[in-house]
C-alpha cells in the first residue's frame, strides 16, 4: 500500500497535476474533475484545500513565489542601488537565461500566455501579488538610488519602471518557449542577458558609470562565478553555461 501523503504533500501533488492542465487547455477549459483525476484525489479534497478553481489558480502563483528562497534574499535587501541592480538582474536572469531550460518553469510561463489570451484572471492576480509582496521594496531601492546621485532626470516613474522590465522579460521568454531561438539577436544567451540588463537600467535612469561600477562587482547577468566563464576562456569550459 502506498504511503498516505501529509496534507501538504497532497496540497502540492494538487498544485502540480492543475499547472500543466492549466497551460495546455486553459482556466475555463479545465475542469476540477480532471485535475483530481490526474492527482488520484477526489474533487471533494480539492474543494478542500482550494475553495474554488480560481483560488487554485492563485496558490500555483503564490507557491512559485513563496517557496522561492531569491525571492526572500531580495525582498530583504537594504533599500540601495545594489539592491535595484540585483531586482532587475533577478528578473533578466529568471526569463532570459532559467526559464527557457527549465521545463516547469516554461509550462507556467505557457500558462501566463493562455491567461493573456483568455480573461486574464491569472496574470491579473500575479501582477496584484507582484504589486503587493515586491512593489514596495523595488520602489524603495529606486528611492535609494535617486538620494545617492545614482539616478539621471527621466520621465520614467519607479512603479511603471518595474512593469516595463517585466514585460521587456516576459516577452524575451515567450520568443524562446518553442525550445530554439526565434529572434535573430547577435550574440549568445548570456550576451543577451547582459545587454538586457543595461537596457532596464538605463531606461530607470541609472548612470552608465553606476552601472559599470555594479556590473564589475558582480557580473551581468549575475550567476555563480566561475573563472572559466569569461572572455578568453577554453571555449568547451564556456559554452558549459551558454544557450545560442
């Protein structure tokens, strides 16, 4: 006999056989039945941990954030310019270079796209949690930036700042989720994700010599340092963290 699973294991195999139904066919086109049937549970212990479908629409965003530990270290930061510079690094990274190799993640990308393309009822409650749970710490570090010099005189505001580097990400993910490269972009993945990050940057009104300065502490886009990871390296060593 299989073992019983605990209420939040039983709660997670729920969350993880609705996400790939919910990216295939849709929220509308999904029905609880089959997602108790691919999660070999009744529709009553759904309706137990999920008072509705929409509830369980919300908690496959709030699971992806919450059990994300680079979530936690970033909203934790100091208010400051390193703190905008690793948000935006954060995003660029999370679209540009993860998401395209990780097979969970592009279905729930897949999902963000038919919620687009539906009512929207999905995005529209991870744009509400974005606003929420990241907001305040993104416009407090672009605050921060400005009291510090950092920041150049430009017409754009810190919250509209935050949604256009997320739309400038989600649409670079979307051109890669049929698993090869659709746009033409000159260089590899990397050198897009470089230039990605200078483009949010700048287009916040950070300095260029304030974003020289960040990217020569910590490397765009920002991944575990490796010295063989840079110009002039063996080139069977570099392509081990490079996507064309």
């Amino acid at each position: 006999m299989a073992p019983r699973l605990s209420s939040a294991n039983r709660r997670k195999a729920i969350l993880d056989s609705a996400l790939p139904l919910f990216a295939r066919k849709g929220f509308a086109a999904t029905t609880t039945k089959e997602i108790a049937q691919t999660a070999g549970v009744s529709e009553a212990l759904i309706f137990k941990h999920f008072p509705s479908k929409a509830s369980l629409y919300e908690a496959i965003f709030l699971t992806c954030i919450d059990e994300d530990p680079e979530y936690a270290r970033l909203v934790a930061l100091p208010a400051s310019t390193a703190a905008l510079v690793q948000m935006i690094q954060a995003f660029v990274r999370h679209f540009v270079v993860e998401l395209p190799d990780n097979a969970e993640d592009r279905t729930r990308h897949r999902l963000t796209m038919l919620s687009l393309l539906e009512d929207g009822e999905f995005m529209r409650q991870v744009y509400d949690g974005l606003h929420e749970r990241f907001m305040p710490t993104f416009t407090a570090a672009v605050k921060a930036a400005a009291a510090a010099g950092d920041l150049i005189d430009q017409p754009v505001g810190a919250e509209n700042g935050l949604w256009l580097a997320d739309h400038l990400s989600l649409g670079l993910a979307s051109v890669c989720l049929s698993g090869r490269p659709l746009v033409p972009y000159t260089g590899d993945r990397m050198d897009l994700a470089r230039q990605t990050v200078w483009f949010i940057l700048r287009g916040l009104g950070l300095r260029d010599d304030v974003i020289a300065a960040q990217e020569k502490n910590s490397r765009f886009p920002f991944v575990p340092f490796d010295p063989m990871c840079v110009p002039g390296a063996a080139p069977d060593q570099t392509d081990l963290i490079r996507s064309n």
